[in-house]
C-alpha cells in the first residue's frame, strides 16, 4: 500500500515507450495564438496582460543587458505553470515531480548565468566568492563555503520544486484515500475530509503557480548577479 502511493510518479509508457514526451508536449498546444487582429479574444488579452506584468516585474531590477533573458525565462514561467497545473487533474502525470527534469532545466540555465558573469565582468563574478572585509585567516575558509553555495544552487532549484510538488500530490492521495476507506464507515467524517481535500486542492493550485514563479525569479537573481 504505501509503494503504491508513489506509484502516481512513475513516467507513464505505453508498448514500452515512454510517454513523457507527450506529457512535455501537451501545455505548448493549449496556449491561444496571436493573431493579426486588432481586436483579440478574452483570453488572448489576459494572456498577454499576465506576460507583460510578469515579464516587467522580473526585469525591472535587471540592466539592458539581461533584458536577453526576456523570453526564454517567460516561457519557461508558462511552461512550468501549465506542467504543474494539468499534473492536478485526475489520471495525469506531472513531468515536473521527476528529479532529473527539474536539474535537467536548472543546470544549464544556472550555468549560463554564471559562464556570462565569468566572461563580461570577471573581477566581480570571482569577487562574489570573497565576501569585502574578510580577516585574512578566514580568506580560504569562506572561498570553500562560497563555491560549495555557488554548485547547491541549482541543486536547490530543482529539488525545491521536485519535493514542493511531490509533498502536494502525495497529501492529495492520502487525504482522498481516507475520505474514500472513511465514506461507507462514518459518512460525517468522510464529509469533512472530502471538505479537507478541497482545500488542500485549492492550495496545491497556488502552490503550483508559487512554485513556477519562485524557480524563475531565482535564475533572474542568479542572472542579476552576473550582468
């Protein structure tokens, strides 16, 4: 029983092939194109009201230089939020509780925002790990400490997302599991955990967006130290 619960994590296949392509595939297909129209849909306005605020609350502290990293870090945004919220529906799989996808997307981008520091400004991407004013004794000390944080960085991108997201989707289970074991023993009970697990629902949706958000506003810190 409890192997099963973990069971929902395991990359679908279907005659051996594994599905997860498919799964990364879906979200770009259920976005609404732009058209030449002067009058958009709804949706189409709303879609680019939520990019343009986005994209101008992320890059505001950012110089012209960074301004580059506009689109590629926008999509990633949509493209996470769109992976974590079809991961909610029921009988789907969310590519973003796999570990290797989550370190497979931080860890070129982590280091393309430090390989651009190296290369435009490296005095002051080396001088990150030498903290200003530090006694001499603790010099090789705190270089140690400053380049083991710099390699956890996009460790801790991809497992705060991967534990974030597999934390919510095992809770969901275990919570439906006993409203569904508690519903013919002691129907009150079970009312109030299906209650329960509509909350946590709703939670788990902003978690999913929260999640998205904070992955990305990361690297464009990451990247705002090094242009």
């Amino acid at each position: 029983m409890t192997l099963s619960f973990f069971d929902q994590f395991m990359t679908p296949t279907y005659l051996g092939i594994p599905l997860i392509a498919l799964a990364l595939l879906l979200p770009w297909l259920l976005f609404p194109t732009p058209t030449s129209r002067w009058l958009n849909s709804r949706l189409l306005t709303l879609q680019s009201w939520f990019i343009n605020r986005f994209t101008y609350q992320l890059f505001m502290p950012l110089n012209r230089g960074g301004h580059k990293w506009a689109v590629i870090l926008t999509s990633l945004m949509l493209f996470l939020i769109s992976l974590n919220m079809l991961g909610l529906l029921p009988y789907t799989f969310t590519p973003t509780t796999q570990l290797s996808m989550n370190m497979g997307l931080a860890m070129p981008l982590w280091l393309a925002t430090v390989l651009i520091g190296l290369r435009n400004q490296p005095t002051i991407a080396l001088g990150h790990l030498l903290p200003e004013g530090t006694p001499t004794p603790l010099i090789p000390v705190l270089i140690i400490i400053e380049t083991i944080s710099l390699f956890i960085r996009p460790l801790a991108l991809g497992v705060r997302l991967t534990a974030n997201l597999t934390a919510g989707h095992l809770l969901i289970q275990l919570i439906a599991t006993a409203a569904f074991v508690l519903l013919p023993l002691m129907p009150t009970v079970a009312i109030l955990t299906g209650m329960l697990l509509f909350l946590l629902t709703m939670l788990e949706i902003a978690v999913a967006m929260i999640q998205a958000y904070v992955f990305v506003l990361l690297l464009s810190l990451y990247l705002q130290e090094n242009v």
